[in-house]
C-alpha cells in the first residue's frame, strides 16, 4: 500500500525546547524519530560508528565499556577543524541513513507524518531536500541561556560558545515553514503544536505517495 512521505524536519537552538515540543508531536501520534538520539546509539558499545571513529582517532576517544567518550571528543574537534570534519564524515552518513530508515518503517506502519529532530538542521545545510517542512522552535537567547544553565548547570560564558557555534536565531527563523515560539509556557508550546498537528495530517493526507 502507497505511503506518505511527509515528513518535518524540527529544530532550533540549544535550550529552545525542541525535545518538549517533539514530545508532543509524539503524544498526538506522529512518528518523532531524534537525530541526537541515533548519534548515541551509534557510538554505544558495539554501535556502527564505532569502529571507524576507532580507526581515525584512536583509543584515546573510546571510554572503557568501548563506547564514545564524548568529552574526549569534544575536546579534539572543538578547535580542530579538520578533526571535526574527519568525525562528521563518519557520523553523518551513518545518521541520515537511519533515520531516513525509522521515518520509512513507521510511515509504512501507519504513523500519520513523521518529525525528524535535527538540532543542526541549518547548519547542516543537507536536510531540506529531505523533508517536506521545517519547523522551528524559537524563543530570545536569554531564555535559551536560562533554559540550558538549569539544566546542565553550564555557565553563562560556556552556553554563548555553545550558542555561537550554531546558526544564529534569524538564519533558523529565515528558513522556517512553520515557526513554535517557546518564550511563553508549556501550555502555549502545547496549543501551537496541536495547531501545527492539525495543519500536518491534511497536508501528510495530501503528500504524493511512494511504495
């Protein structure tokens, strides 16, 4: 039977709210796969990307039950361009395939439309040919920088880095096909989403099909 092929593509910057809003989109039944979340498995014990990120880096990445030792690795690349660039060929291709696989299977198991998280979606710049929209959670810097420092108890100076080391606010708004504002509370984000919710199953109903 022919499928949908609609899917969203959900991002925004750090302490946006991306993880609450994609929970929602789960709760009303769309198929929510996290690129963050596939990025871990392949760099647990024994997961696919661990073999070549053994051979380009060595042991001094791999922490003693074999999995990534992320700290390790994000001391390397964070000012090694051509470290990070060695670890990003190993880890994009390995991502993209997967979760193009998830959104695949649970779009032939019936989920209505898939919404595939990619924190990094802008600055990737390879995901816009692969969904069908974009939909950004936005909200001010300062309540990213309060967001992320209750969280992981960052400091102001280490969340700015993290900050500018991403697309900035205007370059996610300026791609956006749909815009979630985040500077309100939950309940606010919820009312969007199930708008958003609304808006996706007629446009997923009326997506051209594949299969």
């Amino acid at each position: 039977m022919p499928v949908s092929r609609f899917i969203v593509g959900l991002t925004g910057g750090v302490g946006s709210g991306k993880s609450a809003a994609a929970a929602f989109f789960a709760e009303l039944g769309a198929a929510v796969v996290d690129t963050d979340i596939v990025a871990h498995e392949l760099t647990a014990p024994g997961g696919a990307a661990m073999a070549a990120i053994l051979g380009a880096f060595g042991t001094t990445v791999i922490a003693e039950n074999g999995a990534l030792d992320r700290a390790a690795m994000r001391r390397l690349v964070f000012n090694d361009a051509m470290a990070r660039g060695r670890l990003e060929s190993i880890m994009h291709p390995l991502i993209r395939i997967e979760c193009q696989l998830r959104c695949d299977r649970a779009l032939s198991e019936g989920a209505p439309y898939a919404v595939l998280v990619i924190p990094l979606l802008v600055e990737s710049g390879s995901y816009r040919e692969r969904v069908s929209r974009i939909a950004v959670v936005d909200c001010a810097e300062s309540a990213q920088i309060k967001r992320v420092a209750a969280r992981n108890g960052l400091s102001r100076e280490e969340i700015e880095r993290i900050m500018a080391a991403q697309a900035t606010r205007e370059d996610r708004l300026a791609v956006a096909d749909d815009t979630l504002n985040n500077d309100g509370d939950i309940s606010a984000l919820q009312s969007q989403i199930a708008e958003l919710h609304r808006k996706y199953l007629i446009l997923a109903a009326n997506a051209t099909p594949t299969g």
